[in-house]
C-alpha cells in the first residue's frame, strides 16, 4: 500500500448476482400507451430490436420486455424468493477527485481513471444481486468545462469507473441534477446507457419518464423510483426531467412499476437537511407513509452527507441517508462525519402473505482523501499497513455504528460470504469496456 499519498484540498459541496442487468422497459399497452402516445410496444429512443431484445444504439443495455403483472405469473410449490441489495451513498466528484483520477490515467489511454477509487470495495457489489449509487452530479459526454463545486460536471470515464465497481443502476435525482442544465441531464444518462449502468430519476424525454424502471435481479424483478427536494440552482425546463418530492408524481411512478411486474419497489430519495445526523420530521414522516401504505419496500436515503440512522416499519428498511460514497468532503469544511459512508446490504425474503421481510447489514466505509480511494473500514482496521490511521477509521467506525441503531448487524467486506451463491458471475465479466 502507497502511504505516501499527497493529501487532498478541502472543497465544499453540497449536495451486476445481476450479471446482466436489464432494465425491463414494460409493455401496458391500455395504461402506457394512453399515457405516452405509443403503438403498441414501448422500445427505448433509437433502439433496435435483436433477438427480442431492444438494444441501445451502442449496444450498452439489453432490454427485457414484461408483459403484465407479477401477480399473474404462475405460483409454484417452491422456498421464499430473496433478494439482496447494496445501496450507498452519494458520488459527489469534486475538483480535487476529478484531479486525482487524471493522475490514475496517466501514461494510459483514457484521460480520467476512477477504478482505483472503488477496487477495494468492488468484490462487496459482486455478491449481491443487485448494487444501487447514488449519481449526485452531471456527467460530461466529451470532458469539456469539468467542474466541482458549486455545478458539477464529471468527466465520462466516471461511468465507466461505476461500471467497473460494480453498480448495476444509480439513482440521479438529487439537488444537482441542473447543474449543467438540461444538456447535463442528458449527458449524464447517455454516459450511463454507455457503459451498462441502469438509471432513474432523470429523464431525457417524456416518453422516458413514463417508462418503469425494473431491474432483474436473480428471479426477482425491483422497480426503482427517485425523487429529489430540488432540482439544484437551475429549474427544470420541464416537471418531467425529474420528480419532486412536494408533488406525488414519484409515488405513481411507484405503484405503476409495481402494477407493471415489480415484485419490490425501492424508492430512493434525495432528501433532509445537509452535515444532520438526525432525519427531519418531514423524513420521518414521507419515509414512514410510504413504507406503511405498501408504495415502497425499501426506501434509500441521501444528501445530508453524513450516515443517518436506519430503522425499519411493518418489516421494511427506510434507511434515512447512507453518507457519501465518494466526495473530497471533510470535518474542515462540513461535518466530523463527512468522509463517513456506509454500504448497506438489504436482504429480502419473501414473508409468505405477499409482502417482503428485510434485514440490513451495514458496512462502514471512509474515503482516504489522499486518493479518493473507498475504504472498507472493518477489514482496514484489521490491516497493519493501516495502523498509521487506526485511530481515524476507529472513530469514523464508531460513529457509523453508533448512527445506524441496533436493528441492524454490522459486517465487512470479508463477510459476504454470507450472500454468495454459485450463481454469482465470474469477475472477468467486469472487465472496463475499452473506449
């Protein structure tokens, strides 16, 4: 391990088992179609169709078409499906990441290289059959005018950096989402369709807000909703382009993606107040009616930039904000807890009346400034070469756990054992796509 790295400057900011991870664009042909003035299918913008299948123009997602609802597939004698799934907080690239994954790139071919960031947490997303981010800033399509704060812009190879990591989808609404206008939001998700990361909460056009987003994973399809408390410094040229949570636009979106074939609704939010441990009033409430009215089956939070606490209602996580995955924050510019994250592994079984029962296991995680890199911090603190900042991660360690309550079991990365099936796909699979 290099401990000789150079450490970062403080900036200020605010706010794949899916193996193969399809987004299941769905087919309602009475619903849809009234909604969104098609035909008869629902195919994504300059798609083409092979085999079945619609693919993206670049090849970068197959899309998988499901026709009605879950509750008409046929019920067989068979063990409780479950599902597990790992959310983590904000990625948030400041000036100085942007910066650093420059120097990664070097003497190579790309111009900007995130993977070493994420190689020490990359075989936590393998285990799970499904990994959810967090995408807090817009990214660019061809690295002009990159920028931190205050308006983000990060350079494509971040979509590639999330790929690699791990991430089958990333969640994008949030109070940056506007930061470069509606050709950012734009940008951004052409990026992700490119490298293979599935989105929500942003939308590019009309007809792609009407689409559900439901993801595979293993035998259990998870519709996926995001909504924001602002869409950032610049309004939305149109209340498509993403949800808020002052309307109930996200909760349709909700039910219609359970009506399409969800089996489990995650509903992420960008949401509270930014460097408060405690959630809002206003968190507690949206996040315990949501979860009681049976709209969402996980509810992952974000933007205070410091973990809060998770707790459950009638069996179901609402876990109220997972800190910063990655960001150049830190107590010098605004909280002790801003280097803190936490990867949350939600597991879901099937309770036998319909609904799902979770448990949370909750990874710590730190980001070591003088590189950016994501540190599990369990398996950091076992480490020798670590020892020169025991006392950092056991703090950071400590109010992580404290945080997040008692409901839930603390691990590392050298747990997931724990989630692993002989399913799981092979590594070599998360090769970088040579661009």
């Amino acid at each position: 391990m290099d401990v000789s790295r150079s450490s970062g400057e403080v900036e200020r900011g605010g706010s794949n088992y899916v193996v193969r991870i399809a987004v299941v664009i769905v087919l309602i042909a009475l619903v849809t179609t009234a909604a969104v003035g098609w035909g008869s299918e629902i195919r994504p913008k300059n798609d083409a169709v092979v085999g079945g299948e619609f693919l993206h123009p670049e090849g970068a997602i197959p899309v998988t078409i499901v026709v009605g609802s879950g509750q008409d597939r046929e019920e067989e004698d068979r063990e409780p499906r479950r599902v597990t799934i790992a959310g983590t907080g904000d990625v948030l690239i400041h000036g100085g990441i942007i910066r650093r994954a420059a120097h990664n790139a070097a003497g190579g071919h790309r111009e900007y290289d995130f993977r070493p960031m994420f190689s020490e947490v990359r075989p936590i997303f393998d285990a799970v059959d499904l990994s959810i981010c967090h995408l807090e800033v817009p990214i660019s399509s061809d690295n002009t005018g990159l920028a931190g704060f205050p308006l983000f812009n990060a350079p494509r190879e971040l979509a590639d950096g999330l790929a690699w990591a791990g991430f089958d989808a990333c969640s994008t609404a949030s109070n940056h989402i506007m930061d470069q206008k509606m050709e950012g939001v734009i940008s951004t998700h052409d990026q992700l369709d490119r490298a293979g990361v599935a989105h929500a909460g942003g939308n590019r056009t009309a007809e792609e807000a009407e689409m559900p987003r439901i993801y595979e994973a293993g035998d259990v399809l998870v519709g996926h909703v995001s909504a924001t408390f602002s869409p950032g410094q610049f309004a939305r040229p149109h209340p498509w382009v993403t949800d808020l949570l002052s309307d109930d636009r996200f909760e349709e979106r909700a039910r219609v993606a359970r009506e399409a074939g969800a089996d489990i609704v995650v509903v992420s939010l960008h949401w509270g107040y930014e460097y408060h441990v405690d959630p809002t009033p206003h968190q507690q409430e949206l996040g315990r009616r949501l979860l009681e009215e049976g709209i969402a089956d996980l509810i992952l939070g974000h933007h205070a930039h410091v973990v809060q606490p998770i707790t459950f209602v009638e069996g179901r996580a609402l876990v109220y904000g997972l800190g910063n995955f990655i960001s150049n924050q830190s107590a010098a510019c605004c909280a002790p807890g801003a280097q803190d994250g936490m990867i949350a592994v939600i597991e879901m079984v099937e309770d036998g009346e319909g609904g799902w029962e979770s448990e949370v296991f909750v990874i710590p995680t730190w980001v070591d400034r003088r590189d950016y890199t994501v540190v599990d911090v369990g398996r950091a603190l076992r480490d020798p070469e670590w020892s020169r900042w025991r006392t950092q991660l056991e703090v950071s360690h400590r109010r992580t756990v404290e945080t997040v309550g008692d409901e839930v079991v603390i691990i590392d990365g050298d747990d997931m054992d724990r989630f692993q099936t002989d399913e799981k796909r092979d590594p070599s699979e998360l090769l970088l796509v040579e661009r």
